[in-house]
C-alpha cells in the first residue's frame, strides 16, 4: 500500500510540477546567440551567497511531498526517488548547496540502484558547475562515466550525456563536447531538447571551423520545430557559413541578408542583420561601410542589449585600431562597458582598456605622429611644406568635433538587458520572483544598472554607472606630465613644431624610431602585464620585431613572446589531457 500512495499520490503529482518548472524555464528564457548556449537550463542566482533561495511555490511543494514519502512512506521502495525530488527542487530553488548534499547523499546510499544513483550523480555535477566548482564536478563526472556500461535503458544517458558535453564546453574541449552531444542526441527522447542540441552541436562545429557539418546541423534546426527565434539565428549562420566557404554565396551574401530585412517577422531581429552585413564588410576591410552598418544595428536594437553591446564594441574597436579616434573610441568603449553583461567574456579586459586608454592613445600618437613625420622627410624639400600644412590645418577641427562626439555620448545611459528568472507564484509582491523580475526589468530600463548608493537617480556622473565606485577606487586620481590631455595648439605653432621635429638627419632619423621603439614595447608590455592579454601582446611584440628587428629591448621581448607561447602550450596541453 505504501508502494502505490507514495508513487501515485506524491512521486507522480511531483513530478508533474517538476515538468511544468522546466517548461516554464524553457519558454521565458532568454537565449544569447552570440555565444554557446547552455545545453540545459538552471535558475539564475547570486552564487556567492549560501543562503540564496527563490522560494518558489512548485519547489516548496515537491520538498514537502517528497519529505512525507521519507518520514511516513519509509517502507515505500521510493526512497531514493524522494531524496532525488529533494535535490531537484532545491537546485531550481537556487539552493546548490543543499542540492549537492541530497544528491550526494543518494548516490553513496542507493549504489544498488544503478539509475538512481546515474541520476544524483548527473545532476549533482550540474549543482557543482553551477557553483562553479569545476573540478570537483569534472571528479564526479569521472564516477558517472564509470556506470555508464552498466546501464541498459538508452533513455536514460541522454542527460548525462548532456552534463559531460556541458563540462566539455566549460573546459574549451569541443571535440569531446561535440562528441557526447552527438550521443546525447542519438540517446533523447524529448523534442525540444535534441532541436536545443543540435544547434549547440552546429556552434562548435563552426568555433572549429568545420563549415560543412555546421551548415548541416543548422540546415536540420531550420527544417525543425525550433522556436523562431532559434530559426532565425540558425538561417542566420547559414548564410554567413555559406560565405566563408567561398564559391557562388560569397557574392549574394549582401542579397540575402538585406532580404531578411523585408520580412515582418524580423522585425525585432534586424539589428543582428544589419551586425552580420557590417562583419561582413569589416572582413573585407571595407571600414566605412562596415562603420555606417553597425551604427544601423545599434540604432534598429529594439530588445536585444546584448547585440548592442557588441556593435558598441565592434565601433569602438574600429575607431581605436583603424580610425585612430580615440576620442570616439573611449566613447564607445564606455557605452560597451554599461551595456554588456558582466559575464561577457573579455568584458573585464574592455573595462580595463576603457579605464587605461590614455596611456595607449599617448603610444599609439607618437607612432603615428613620428611616422607621418619620416614619410614626410622623405619627400623632396620643396613638397615638404604643403605636406605639413595639410597635417596641422584641421588639428583643431578635429579636436573640436571629437570632442563633441564624446560629449554627446557621455550622457546616454544605454538600458541593460535581459532577465532570465521569471517566475510566478506568490501573490505577495516581494515573493512572487516573476513580479519581482518585471520590476527589476522595468527599474534597469529606465534608469540603466545603478548601484545602491547616495544620489542614485543623478544620471551624469560617470559613464560607466555599474562599476563607477570600482573604478574609482583603483584608479589613481593623479595624472603624469605625459599623461595628460593634449593642448590644441593654433596651426602656425604645429607648423613649425612639425618642421623642427622632422628627421631629416640619420641622428634625427635614428631618435625618431626609438621614440616609435619604445613606444610599441610599452603598449605590447602594457596589454601583457596591466591587461593581462597576450593575445594582443603578442601581435605589438612582432610588429616591433617585424618593423624593427635589431631594436635595444630584444632580450625582453624575446623572453615575453617565449612566456606567452609557453603559456599557450600549456593551455593546449591541458585539452589534450583532457581529451585523453
């Protein structure tokens, strides 16, 4: 009798509310594109805090029936179900703590039940991931891989499957994770869940830069029963694959994005659009265009912040690297800073380039500024004045209007984006987590992210509103005679600033290209050791070396390119141990 009321009475109706939290996870979840998706779907909570709990009424619910199976059904052979409902409800509480401990309390205590202890195991490791505890996730993995042979119901892998292809994906190993989400999806039953996997499976067969099999999986998410937005992402990456494979496509790629825009249902997705259409110029090194579309995207973004954020992002990068602007580029900088979520990969690399960019824009000037004076020393005497005439004349419009530019921006306090915990329950306002999320949504797009301080409402203080206190904090407030901002000089005195500066003489010649020297050392040592960036580094050091091969800081730059590379053979060491 116990068998039967603890099954049919509580084990069932839990697991209907189970379901129907899933479901609902699923459909208000908001999905960003521009990276890899989840391959499974948890609350999102401050994971610092221990006590941290949503309260949600379904969970509620289930930790109430599945304790009475434990305390008035113990002779049930529901037991270790009950501890599993426990886990479960806890972890999409947001409790992973007290989850961690009901499924790792199953798993030692029910080892002669192989499901149940599959399943605290797999789910356990999601609890330890969500916590961001990796390597002791990785330790559990390696006991659920061990049962898995032992398991006959094929059903029954298609989960854990999913968990070892997610902890693939966190360690940067996609050939594993291509590999278990292959047997992930051949092991599934539900549909959304195999439509969800095979577009994770395309992503990492296009991060690979295996275009063919990316287009393929694509092509089946596009024929599914994906939602629309999946759809429109997946035809999306379809055209811009068909691109980089060359051939035919190559040349309708413009076509058939700009066909996109005429369709209704892409309203709200034309900023991605109009993000592909510029990337695709930028490829092709066409800058102005590749400019004039990313301000399109950013102006048709409707709800999506994050796409904001990376053409904010794309134009800062352009007007930094290309334009020399850096004026507009710390603009665009800060508003990438207040628009991207802080979990954007890079995002603290961009917060720190935004905080220190005086000091790049300082090198970069003096490169810039001596290389324009020894081209201009190499032309004959006679060209040489209209030369520097024409260099100093618009200095001061220049300045001027980037000045402006920067002004105008300074002001806009982008919205920040998306929420993805709605959920509705309590009637109590304060309870209910999905009102709650609206008005926390409502609240961040009128006022933008502000922190809970003093004069909270005053908009104009810094541009960077969410981390205004950080930096201030570590920023030093004193600036070095070098450092400061450039004084607009009229053009009579640029005029012969510019031709007292020019190396006419190899002395002069040889003092102009340390000044470039040391320069390039500086930023290159700067995005190494200040931005912890060696990607970047490394690029500034063999330009040098490229541009200056017997130059006074050879030895240290030697050594810095032999720590990045033995950096990166480390890195690459470590996937292929893990491959292993």
């Amino acid at each position: 009798m116990q068998n039967l009321t603890a099954r049919y009475n509580y084990i069932y109706n839990a697991k209907v509310l189970l379901i129907n939290h899933q479901q609902e996870i699923t459909e208000t979840y908001v999905d960003n594109y521009d990276q890899i998706l989840p391959v499974y779907l948890g609350p999102e909570t401050d994971n610092n805090e221990v006590s941290t709990s949503l309260n949600l009424k379904p969970m509620d619910d289930i930790i109430k029936k599945a304790q009475t199976i434990i305390l008035e059904k113990s002779y049930s052979n529901y037991i270790d179900d009950a501890y599993i409902l426990l886990g479960k409800a806890n972890f999409f509480n947001g409790n992973y703590f007290n989850a961690t401990e009901y499924f790792d309390y199953t798993a030692k205590t029910y080892k002669g039940n192989v499901n149940s202890q599959l399943e605290a195991l797999n789910w356990k490791a999601r609890s330890l991931m969500q916590l961001k505890r990796i390597s002791e996730a990785n330790k559990v993995l390696d006991s659920l891989e061990s049962i898995l042979p032992d398991i006959k119901k094929k059903s029954n892998l298609a989960e854990p499957f999913a968990t070892l292809a997610q902890m693939c994906i966190y360690l940067d190993n996609n050939a594993a994770a291509i590999s278990y989400l292959k047997d992930a999806i051949k092991a599934g039953t539900g549909t959304d869940n195999r439509i969800r996997w095979t577009y994770i499976l395309a992503q990492l067969y296009e991060r690979q830069k295996n275009y063919p099999d990316a287009l393929i999986n694509y092509r089946k998410v596009v024929k599914s029963n994906a939602p629309f937005e999946m759809y429109f992402n997946a035809n999306l990456n379809q055209i811009k694959l068909r691109t980089l494979q060359g051939g035919p496509q190559k040349a309708n790629k413009q076509d058939q994005l700009l066909r996109l825009l005429k369709d209704d249902k892409n309203l709200d997705y034309n900023d991605q659009v109009y993000f592909q259409i510029a990337e695709s110029h930028a490829a092709d090194e066409e800058y102005t265009e590749a400019l004039k579309y990313y301000q399109l995207s950013i102006q048709k973004s409707t709800t999506n912040q994050y796409q904001k954020g990376l053409s904010y992002l794309r134009i800062a990068d352009l007007n930094f690297k290309v334009f020399k602007d850096y004026l507009k580029a710390k603009s665009y900088y800060d508003s990438t800073v207040n628009t991207l979520p802080k979990n954007y990969p890079g995002y603290e690399l961009i917060l720190k380039k935004n905080q220190n960019l005086q000091y790049l824009t300082n090198r970069y000037q003096i490169i810039s500024v001596e290389d324009t004076l020894q081209s201009i020393a190499k032309l004959p005497e006679a060209d040489r004045a209209a030369k520097i005439q024409q260099l100093a004349t618009p200095v001061a419009t220049t300045q001027q209007s980037a000045n402006t530019n920067s002004a105008s921006t300074a002001g806009y306090q982008p919205n920040y984006g998306r929420n993805n915990t709605a959920q509705l329950q309590s009637s109590f306002y304060f309870s209910n987590p999905a009102a709650v999320s609206i008005g926390f949504s409502d609240f961040k797009r009128k006022w933008g992210n502000r922190k809970l301080e003093n004069n909270w409402r005053q908009s104009i203080r810094t541009s960077a509103q969410e981390t205004s206190q950080e930096i201030a904090n570590n920023i030093n407030t004193s600036t070095e005679p070098d450092e400061a901002a450039p004084v607009v000089k009229d053009p009579q005195t640029l005029i012969k600033q510019y031709t007292d500066a020019l190396p006419v003489t190899p002395e002069l010649l040889a003092k102009s290209n340390q000044k470039i020297i040391d320069a390039y050392y500086e930023i290159a040592s700067f995005y190494l050791q200040e931005l912890n960036s060696p990607k970047e580094a490394a690029e500034v050091y063999q330009l040098l070396l490229s541009r200056f091969p017997a130059n006074n800081h050879l030895a240290a730059t030697y050594y810095s390119l032999f720590l990045i590379n033995k950096g990166v053979m480390k890195q690459n060491l470590q996937i292929s141990r893990a491959e292993f």
